[in-house]
C-alpha cells in the first residue's frame, strides 16, 4: 500500500493538474473534451486508491498537452516511486530532449534521471547521468549518490572514497559508512592478516560499528590470536554492542573454546546487575537459569528487567515460554522483535542495513 507522503504527492500533482486543465487546456477546443475524460478518469482511479492506473490518466493529459515541463517531469518522478522505471525514464529523458529546457529544469530532470536508474538497479546509466550533472552542479549531495551506486556495485573502496568527499564536502558525519565500506571489503578479503588490518582501520574510522566488531573476533582467532580476540569480545560486551541472543551465544562458544565459560556467564550477569537496558543479557540469563533448572529464577529476572526498563518483544516471548502460558505464546509468536529507528520498519530479526531506507545499524529491539 503507497505510503501517506507518496499519496499527498500524488493529490498534489492532480491539484496542480486541474489547475493546469482549467486555465490553459480548456481553451484548447481541441484537446478539451478528450483531456476532459483522461481527468475524471484519473480522479475516479485516484479516489479508489489505484495509484497506478490514476498516473496513466493523468499522464495522457500531460502528454497530449506537454507545454508545461515541470509537470510532465514531476509525473515521471511520480512514476519513480509508484515502481514503474521504464516509464519514469522515457518522461525524463524525454524532457531533456526538449528545446523550450531551462538550465534549472535540466539539472532537476538529470537528477531525476540518476535517481530513475539508481532504482531500477541500472547502475552504469546512473553514473553516467551523474557525469552529465556534475559537469554544471558541485552539490556536495552527488558525490554521496556515486557512493550509494558503488557500493551496490561492490565496489566499496571507491564507496568509501565518495563517502568520505561527501563528509568533507557536506560536514556531515559518515564515518560509520566509511568504516562499513571498509569492512565489506575485508569480507572478500582472503589473507587473514590484509583482512584483520582493514578491520581495525574500519573500527578506527567508527568504533562503535557493531558489524566490523563482530567480523574483527571472528579474524583474530582465524588467526590464532585467542588473547585479542578474547579482549575483544569483552569489549562488545562492554561497549553494548549485542544485538540479539545469537550474539551472546556465539560470544559464548568463544569462551567455551579458549576460555572458561564461567568468565564468560559472570560477565552477563554482572551486566544484568548494573541494570543494562539491552534485553538480550536478561533473555540470555533467563535461558542460563532454565538450564540449570531454575524457572523461578529465570521468571524473577524477566520480571525484574520490565520493573526496571519497559517490555521489550524478546522478553515478553521468552517470559511466555518459561511460564508455558499458550495464550502467551501464540500472542507473541509471530509479533516482530526489531523496528528500525529511522523509518519505523519492524523486522523479526536483526539486520545490519535496513531494507526500506537502507539505514545502517538503525534496528534496535522493540
């Protein structure tokens, strides 16, 4: 279903086209009562929610009658965000064409063109569009446009190159898309000792990047660094980077592989005691106290936590399985855990990058 911004834009362009239909095309005799009919068939898909079969209308109007630019360029962008690319694409590169273009409208229309093609997933016409603008426009805006469409090109050292101008150009803050950058370069990385310096250059860039943490105790013990990597799952730890119970797990099994897990469980403990708002140290307890065979103590800690913070969904989930209550559980089962802090997006489970407005380490449990 569109969302509310994109339907006040839609009614926006209808407003603006009656406006365009009462003052200047109805005095086209001509076009009158065939522009006529496109409008109140449009208005008619319109009020009926059928976004898709409205713009088709309302762009037989302007098509027929394209002596005002801006809103024939407008109706493509429109066509943008409804998903339909190719036609989004044909409005604007149709409009460059235009002999009666202003300077201001074909900067507008090249922009549009990047954003067209950066959507459909046609990276290389993207750039080459962003080529075209930036011949006439420093706006520091492009260059986070080229790290946008390179980095979903893989390829990320030239990302993080563009990230970086834009940050200096924008004085705006992107270091944690610097270090991101950084660290899925290290991903592809096959020597050991290349991929761990790049992840602590990334974590120097941002520390607190949750990913390059988790990627940098994975290399330290891939290289036999057990010391390192201990110190550096105790500073995700500390640093409140945990994100979900599999996290805790997997730190876990660290300790149990080169450490003594008792160190390991007085550590979440301890981090429950001092009253941490992260849900996930008291999830992990609760399951801590269920295997040592004491639901009590598992329920008691659960309790605590909502007393103390709010009821997040994964204690709420865990707290219905311990008590066995099936309303419970089938009241929680399927609700989402995660809801990105950006745009409001709930998800089961934990994503690096938010899907809907690719956020970066944005999701926090709900």
């Amino acid at each position: 279903m569109p969302d509310n911004n994109f339907l006040f834009a839609i009614l926006l362009i209808a407003v603006l086209l009656l406006l365009y239909y009462i003052f200047v095309i109805r005095r086209k005799d001509d076009m009158d009562e065939l522009s006529g009919k496109h409008f109140l068939k449009g208005f008619g898909f319109l009020a009926e929610n059928n976004i898709a079969k409205a713009l088709n209308e309302f762009s037989s109007v302007i098509i027929e009658n394209n002596d005002n630019l801006e809103i024939y360029a407008s109706l493509g962008s429109l066509f943008r965000k409804n998903g339909d690319y190719a036609k989004a694409v044909h409005i604007h590169e149709s409009t460059l064409s235009n002999s009666k273009l202003t300077k201001s409208l074909r900067k507008y229309v090249l922009f549009e063109l990047v954003k067209d093609y950066k959507a459909w997933g046609q990276f290389d016409n993207a750039k080459y569009y962003l080529e075209e603008l930036i011949k006439t426009d420093k706006s520091p805006i492009l260059a986070k446009f080229f790290a946008e469409i390179y980095f979903m090109q893989e390829n990320y050292a030239e990302a993080e190159k563009f990230f970086h101008k834009y940050e200096k150009n924008s004085g705006k803050d992107y270091s944690d898309w610097r270090a991101y950058c950084i660290v899925k370069t290290a991903q592809k990385e096959e020597n050991v000792k290349q991929k761990t310096k790049l992840l602590e250059k990334a974590l120097k860039i941002h520390p607190s990047l949750r990913i390059g943490q988790m990627e940098l105790i994975d290399s330290y013990f891939e290289a036999g660094h057990t010391e390192k990597g201990l110190s550096a799952v105790n500073e995700f730890i500390e640093k409140d980077m945990t994100s979900s119970y599999e996290d805790l797990v997997k730190m876990r099994g660290y300790y149990y592989d080169y450490s003594d897990v008792k160190s390991f469980d007085e550590l979440i403990m301890k981090k429950v005691s001092s009253k941490s708002e992260n849900p996930f140290y008291t999830v992990f307890l609760s399951d801590y106290f269920i295997k040592k065979d004491d639901p009590e103590k598992a329920r008691e800690v659960i309790r605590d936590f909502v007393e103390e913070h709010k009821p997040y969904k994964a204690i709420l989930k865990r707290y219905s399985r311990i008590k066995l209550d099936k309303v419970l559980i089938n009241t929680f089962i399927n609700e989402p855990e995660y809801i990105c802090e950006k745009c409001r997006t709930s998800y089961n489970d934990y994503y690096t990058v938010c899907a809907n407005c690719k956020s970066l380490e944005t999701i926090n449990p709900l």
